[in-house]
C-alpha cells in the first residue's frame, strides 16, 4: 500500500487511498508502507469490473519507468528480485542516501491490482510518482507468477496453458511515443526493433498469430518512435518499417483484422504502389469483403509485378 499523494492519479481533487490514510492517522513513526513491482509475468485479474478472473501474460515494464530501472539493475547485479528500503523506523536498519536521491525523481510506475488490460496499459495502469515517498520501502519481483483460483475456469485455465506453452525470448521494454529519442537510443531501438521482428516471424511460424502480431507492433513503435522524434532516421529505417509493417498485416490477415490489413497495406502502397505482397493482402481482404472491383484491381497489380519479377514472390504462400 503506498501513499496516494505521491503519484498523479492521488492528486486529483477527491483521491485518496488506504496507505495515505494511515499516514495520516497515525504518523509516520507508527506506519510502514510496503509496495510490490514487477517487470513481467502473469497475473490473475479480470478486463473489467464484474467479470471473470483470466491470467494474463504482463507485458515488459515501459522503457524508463521504475520498473524498467528495477529490471536494467537487476540485469547489472546478476540478483533479479529483491528489496528496497527508503525510510525506517528502526535505528538498526540502514538507508542508502544514494538510493533514496536515485529513485525520488517522479517517473512512470505502473499499477496492477484485480484489473488488467494490456491494450491500453499506459493510460490504464501507469501514473508519474515518487516512489520514495511513495512507499517506504518496494519488493521486486523481476517476473511474477500469477495467483492460482481456487476454483479454475476454463478460460483461466486455457490461457494459463498457452501462456506456458510460449518460449518468448523477448525482454525489451515497452515503448511510447512519448519518449524523447537520443543518439544512443537511437541506435539501440534499431537493433531492438529488429530483433523484435525476428520473434514476431518465429511467432507466425508457430501459427502463434496474436503474439507474432504483437511483436510485430512493438517493433513498429520503436521504429516509429525513432522517425518521428530523432534527427538520426535515415532510408534504411524507413525501409525496416515498410517490412515491420507488412509481417504486421499478414499477422493481422491470418486474425482476419481486415482492417487493420487494409490500413497497413494501404500505406505500404503509398510508398511503394507495385509491392506484391502488399497488393496480393489487400486484394485478398476485398475478395473476403466482396469487393471484386477493389480486389482485382490490386491482383492485376500483383500478377503485372510478378511477371516482371518472378524472383520476389520467394516465401509468399498465396
């Protein structure tokens, strides 16, 4: 339980919560607020309130929040979970100056409690804080393990298992457009960026179409991040995502999202208006959608690029 007050989502007029209150009432010499954070896992929780508890895969900590530092130091230390102490009320416990003057900057922190929806994890569970004042001292896990219903369901059950049956290689941190680009991050988010990729493709070789999708998103958002905020972006990375981007809306044509295909592919084709694969996806969407006009047009397209190279339908299945 932490104090309300030291994060943003406490000092909106009204917000207040159990760990504050006892602050409040009985001082700080007669209390002691503990907190828990992770940097990836599984939790049982539900999507909303009323509705049936699911386990879900935590996504990896947001790139510089707390629990990325946690998860970088962890890393550094070769000691992946362990304990933090900012204040005492004993004597005979020892605080690290340095450690409380580190962490005190209010970055981002994330919340999870008996709700979770990965989709919109930002908006839905981080909020700046403090975390030194915060809480008095946090226990880090680097990967949790969700909580076990006494009473299983079968879609806890089910996802419990596909979450165990994944080997998934990727430990990078999530990232916003909101992060500022450096240099150095730069450089680093291309390499990450590509890797990335690489699980989406060993992903959909897996037929494991909702995570390959996932990566593949994750890869376009550093790639993305990196073109619009860095004075660095150069061809090579504009032509990284146009790939990202199309491994996407094959991911999203085998989950039969047509319109994300469409959105994608419809940008690919901007940019380049004979991409085979591009034109093949997309044609086959309007045949789904009973648009033959719009379908063969883009087939035609397809079929005249292919004639003049054959070579480049290497690896298309369709």
């Amino acid at each position: 339980m932490g104090d309300a007050r030291a994060n943003d989502r406490g000092k909106f007029k009204g917000k207040w919560n159990v760990g504050q209150l006892v602050r409040e009432q009985f001082g700080l010499d007669k209390t002691f607020n503990i907190g828990f954070s992770t940097y990836t896992g599984t939790v049982t929780a539900a999507k909303s309130w009323n509705k049936a508890a699911q386990c879900y895969k935590v996504r990896n900590g947001m790139i510089q929040s707390y629990e990325h530092v946690f998860h970088e130091a962890g890393e550094k230390w070769g000691q992946k979970d362990y304990c933090m102490v900012f204040r005492s009320n004993s004597p005979n416990v020892k605080v690290s100056a340095d450690l409380v003057n580190v962490l005190k900057e209010p970055r981002y922190e994330r919340y999870i409690g008996v709700i979770y929806r990965p989709d919109t994890e930002k908006a839905s569970h981080y909020s700046r804080s403090s975390i030194t004042e915060e809480y008095d001292a946090v226990i880090y896990f680097d990967q949790t393990s969700a909580l076990e219903p006494l009473e299983k369901t079968e879609p806890w059950e089910k996802m419990y298992k596909e979450i165990r049956s994944v080997v998934d290689p990727d430990t990078a941190p999530e990232i916003e457009p909101s992060i500022p680009v450096s240099e150095e991050l730069f450089q680093w988010g291309i390499n990450v960026a590509t890797f990335i990729n690489d699980v989406g493709i060993s992903m959909m070789n897996a037929n494991n179409y909702q995570l390959a999708f996932s990566k593949f998103d994750k890869a376009y958002r550093y790639i993305d991040v990196n073109l619009h905020k860095s004075k660095f972006a150069d061809p090579t990375l504009k032509e990284l995502k146009l790939k990202v981007m199309l491994n996407k809306a094959e991911a999203a044509f085998q989950l039969k999202m047509w319109e994300e295909v469409i959105e994608n592919c419809q940008f690919i084709l901007r940019s380049d208006p004979n991409n085979i694969q591009a034109n093949l996806l997309i044609g086959e969407v309007y045949k789904e959608q009973r648009k033959f006009q719009k379908a063969n047009k883009h087939f035609d397209v397809a079929a005249q690029q292919t004639a003049r190279r054959p070579q480049s339908l290497h690896g298309i299945s369709r």
